[in-house]
C-alpha cells in the first residue's frame, strides 16, 4: 500500500520537538502510524509509536523500572537472531526491530545488511502468548509491559551493544539502522 510522503517520519523534526531540559518522565509520541503498526499499538495501549531516545531516557523512571533498584544503569545482557536483550535493575528489555513499509524501503534504498526485522504480526502473536503463558505457566517468564518506539537506536544502548560485542562478542549484526522497533518487558 502506498503512504502519504506528508505522513512519513522525519527523523530531525521529531529531535527538535525533543525538550533535552524536559522534566517529564512519558516519553513523546510521535506521529505517522502505518497501518500494520496499529493492532501492535492496540496491545501496547499506545496511540502511536514513542521516539526511541526519548523513551530511552526516560525509561528509568517508569513505574515498572522505578521499585527495582534503578541504581544500575543499562547493559546489554544478551541477543537472539531477531533481537536485542537489554537489562535495567531486574527489569529486562527485548527490542525487536519491525518490519514495515518505511523500514523496508529504507533498508533496500541504503543497500544495508540490517539486524533481521520481525513483522509486526508477528511480534504481536510473540506478545500475546508470552503474556498468557506468563499467567497460566509457573516458571515462565512474566510479561511486564510492552512498548512500540520508532527512531534510531539510542547511543547509550549502541555503546552497549558495541562494549558487548568487544567483551563477549556477538552473533548479530549492529542494529544502528533500525528505525522501527518494539519492546517488551519479560
């Protein structure tokens, strides 16, 4: 399907839009919501994707992260062949890159090798039954919360990711031009 080019992201504007002083601890939304984003949205309870540096920094202080002793920062703590696993306090965060009409024609535009994106779909089945089997299953994993951030990987988590693959070393490809993600909090 084709997309308004007036509906497409823009990756400066939403950095200006940014308030670096800002005190708010919600992470700004930004606009332009494909279509195959928004049943993900729907169980996300989101309106519309968070920028993913914005989130990023505000993320400590979200309720979900505040009881769990934030005093440690970010660190990379793990990866799987469709996503990156992220850790603060006890908290683990799994990014997942999606694909979608943007980000599919901005990897064939720019010919580069990019961390493999999951559709969105997809990623909302992986949700749903995470979720269920958090209930219903003792022992597995507990679901959290979810997120859908857009935007380029933050420094701070390419830093890690870099530090990571230095130290221990990594399977995955370096996932800087991900423009469209998802996050869940298992």
């Amino acid at each position: 399907s084709a997309t308004d080019p007036d509906d497409s992201f823009d990756l400066e504007t939403e950095l200006q839009r940014l308030e670096l002083g800002s005190s708010s601890t919600s992470p700004e939304p930004v606009t332009a919501v494909e279509a195959c984003l928004k049943p993900l949205l729907a169980e996300c309870a989101q309106p519309e994707p968070f920028e993913f540096s914005s989130f990023i920094s505000t993320f400590p202080f979200d309720p979900v992260v505040a009881g769990c002793g934030t005093d440690v920062g970010f660190q990379k703590i793990g990866e799987a062949s469709y996503s990156e696993v992220f850790g603060i306090g006890d908290v683990v965060l799994k990014v997942v890159p999606l694909r979608t009409e943007a980000t599919g024609q901005l990897y064939q535009s720019q010919g580069v090798e990019t961390p493999a994106p999951s559709e969105p779909s997809d990623v909302l089945k992986e949700i749903m039954v995470t979720r269920t089997m958090g209930e219903i299953a003792q022992g597995f994993v507990k679901l959290l919360r979810t997120y859908v951030v857009r935007g380029r990987y933050p420094s701070l988590l390419l830093d890690l990711w870099d530090n990571y693959n230095q130290t221990k070393g990594s399977e995955s490809i370096r996932p800087g031009m991900s423009n469209d993600l998802s996050m869940k909090l298992p």
